[in-house]
C-alpha cells in the first residue's frame, strides 16, 4: 500500500482538475494548443511520479491509480488526460527495469516534476500494428544509433524524453523488439507540421524523424531478449489503462453536462424542462447504465493487472475496448440530446464526441483489442501480425 493513499491522490487530482485544467480545455480545443499549463501543475503537484515506485521516490501506484487519475482528468480536458497518461506510461516502461544510471537520468527529475515523458510506437509503415517497428537500431561500441520515422507521437516535441521501440535487424518475429529512451534533444531528431486532429487537438500528436541519432550506453531499457516482457507486463498493461480511463472520463463528462442541460434547458410552451420528458429520462437512464457497466469492467481490468489476477490478460484487453465503445456512443448521444446547442461547431458536446471518436483510432484499435482478447481466451498466439 502506497503512502500516500490513492483517495489523497485523487482529492488533489480532482481540485486541480477544476481549478486548472477545466478552464483551459475549449481554448486548448479550439486553438490546438498543447496543455502546458495543466501538465506543469500536474507536475508541481507531485503527479508526474504517480507510477514510479516508492523505492525510486515516487507516488508507487499502479493501473489503477493511472486509471482513476486518467478518468479524472478526461471528465475535463481529454488532451490532457492523454498527455499525462503517456507520460506515465513512459515513466512506468522506464521504471520497470530501471538500472543506477537510468534512475539518475529519468526517474529523478520526474518524481521532482522536471522532466516529462512519453511513448512514441506507432510507425507509418506498420499504423496500428504497433508492435512492428522498423525503426532500426545499429549497436555501436558505446551506445545505439537509430534510424526510422516515429508517428502521432503525443507530447512530440515537448517532451524530454521518448520511449521508443525499434529492431536490430529486418522482418524480426511480431513483439520482439528493443526499447530505448532517447533524450528530446538528441542531434538528428526532426518533427514534422504541427498536430491538426478532429479531437485530442491539444495532443501535440507529430511525426519524427530520426536520422542516424546516436544514444549513449543507458539508452537500451532491460536486457537484450527481456522485450517481450516489457510488451506484455508493462508497456500493453499501462498503455490501455491510461486510455481506457481517459476515454471513461470523456464519456463522464459528456453526460454529466447532458444532464445539466436537460435539467436547465425549458419549452416556453410547455413551461418544462426536457429532464421532465419521460423519453429522455430513459436514455438518460440507459446511458448511465452502459458508463457504468464500462467502468466496472475497466476498474475490475485494472485491479486483476495491479494482482497479477487470472482474468488481468483478456481484462485489460477489453477494457479499453468497452471505454472505446462507451465513451463514442455516450458522446454521440449526448450531443443529440443538447440539439442544437450540442451541434454548434465547438460546443462541450462536439468537443466530447471529436475526443471520444480517437478511442477507436488510437492502437491497439477497437477490432485489434477484441481480437487479441479471443485469442488469448482460446490459447491462440496474441500477436500473428
Ligand atoms: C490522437 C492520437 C494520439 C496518438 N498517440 C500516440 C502515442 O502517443 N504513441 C504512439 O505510439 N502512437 C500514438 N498514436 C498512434 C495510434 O496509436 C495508431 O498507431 C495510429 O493512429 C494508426 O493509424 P494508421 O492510420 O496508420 O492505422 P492503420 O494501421 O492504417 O489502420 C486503419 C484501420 O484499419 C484497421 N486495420 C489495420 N490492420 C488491419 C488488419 N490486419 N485487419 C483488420 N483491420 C485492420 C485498423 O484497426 C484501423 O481501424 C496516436 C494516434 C492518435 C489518433
């Protein structure tokens, strides 16, 4: 048990969270903005060290911790909550195996709140199949070099460091792959245009290039040949959890302003408010009802992957799924339910729906993630390509 108690973390997450992150998330929206505001509080409030472990000096929570701090974050700013997500994530692949120097250079400055990280994956050859980099890795007598192109990399250029995954040599078996941690300023580093989503607009999502960027010898996470224990225990566990509980919170979010409009918004002919009509108490009453069954599944999904619990594989797949599915169909349907207000270009609601409609998009996608959890369930390879 953590000293510092979750409940603790999440009081001072959820005042943040109105005080600052709330009244900056339509500029962030509407200008593309990349939330350094919030995400500088959230590190002076101790928060960038909510997964590194108590012995490295940090808060030494786990997937539910990130989950709930994701969730509480997405309720207001979505943008946000990814970007805080990716650096924990970043932080926990740093964390998992962290040798003297590693420690020294990464995790003490994020505990202090100086340094921010993030997980840069996907590739434009291999899209969603994340776990197929081409990014090569050239073993040189003190270090690594790397060559190859990093896509929708979210914090890009912002960060100070990425935790990025690439081969030694072509056609490697699907999962295994090295990672490395590569300091934002390293030489041979170019980002491409700005990030220009439909949501997620405050992400700073950007392509890199790296050309023949050379890395010292502290740069390569765990041993050689250890990878796919990094993909299975840490990088897919912490990934999913970060996005299943931002999605949750996007999908919080919306109905909560749903039903804050229906309560105001009245009929001058009627005299009624739309919370007195006996149809849109209903959806009302259905959609809360698919949120939470959502949110039990990601809550268990967590706590299985915090125990190493028999469910935590498939768990954990699908939790991010169901968060998906929610938070798209609870956004779509309370746009509806604000009419036109909800429509207008900008509105809380379009924002929510633009937000929630990354949740299918982002890696592992929607139909990967199912897939993946029934060939797990049926003793089938997870990753054939
Ligand atoms: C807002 C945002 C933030 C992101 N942040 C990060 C980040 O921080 N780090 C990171 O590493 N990546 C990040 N990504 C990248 C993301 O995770 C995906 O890798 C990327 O969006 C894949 O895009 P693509 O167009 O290349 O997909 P494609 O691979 O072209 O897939 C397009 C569609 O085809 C489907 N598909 C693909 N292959 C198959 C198949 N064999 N069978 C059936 N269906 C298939 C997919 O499910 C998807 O629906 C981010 C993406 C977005 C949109």
């Amino acid at each position: 048990m953590p000293a510092r108690p979750l409940d603790d973390v999440l009081l001072e997450l959820q005042e943040l969270a109105l005080a600052t992150v709330a009244p900056q998330a339509q500029r962030i929206d509407q200008a593309g903005e990349w939330p350094e505001t919030s995400l500088r509080a959230l590190q002076k409030a101790g928060m960038g060290g909510l997964v590194v472990p108590e012995e490295k000096g940090g808060l030494g929570h786990g997937l539910y911790g990130l989950m709930r701090a994701c969730e509480t974050l997405g309720q207001h700013c979505a943008s946000t909550a990814m970007c805080y997500g990716m650096h924990a994530v970043g932080s926990a692949v740093i964390a998992a195996k962290a040798t003297r120097e590693q420690t020294q250079l990464y995790l003490e400055p994020i505990v202090r709140g100086r340094h921010l990280t993030t997980l840069a994956l996907s590739e434009p050859g291999s899209g969603s199949h994340f776990y197929l980099p081409e990014m090569r890795i050239e073993r040189l007598a003190r270090g690594y070099r790397l060559d190859g192109t990093k896509s929708f990399v979210t914090n890009g250029s912002h960060a100070d460091s990425y935790v990025m995954s690439g081969v030694s040599e072509a056609g490697a078996t699907p999962g295994v792959f090295s990672m490395l941690v590569v300091p934002g300023d390293s030489p041979g580093m170019e980002w491409s245009a700005e990030w220009q989503g439909s949501g997620m607009r405050g992400n700073s999502s950007r392509n890199v290039d790296l050309r023949g960027v050379e890395l010292g010898p502290h740069a390569l996470l765990g041993e050689e040949g250890e990878q796919a224990w990094y993909v299975f225990n840490v990088v897919t566990p912490f990934f999913l959890t970060a996005m299943a509980g931002t999605y949750l919170g996007v999908a919080q979010g919306a109905l909560d302003e749903t039903r804050q409009h229906l309560q105001t918004r009245r009929h001058a002919h009627s005299g009624q408010t739309l919370a007195q009509s006996a149809l849109l108490q209903h959806r009302i009453g259905s959609l809360w009802g698919m949120l939470e069954r959502a949110r039990r599944l990601c809550y268990y999904a967590a706590e299985q992957g915090d125990s190493h619990g028999p469910d935590a594989m498939p768990a954990i797949l699908s939790s991010k799924a169901e968060a998906a599915d929610a938070a798209v169909t609870i956004a779509n349907e309370c746009l509806t339910l604000a009419g036109g207000i909800g429509y207008a270009r900008g509105s809380r609601f379009d924002r929510h729906l633009r937000d929630a409609r990354a949740a299918h998009v982002m890696a592992p996608t929607t139909d990967l993630l199912r897939t993946w959890a029934g060939r797990w369930l049926l003793g089938e390879p997870l990753l054939s390509g």
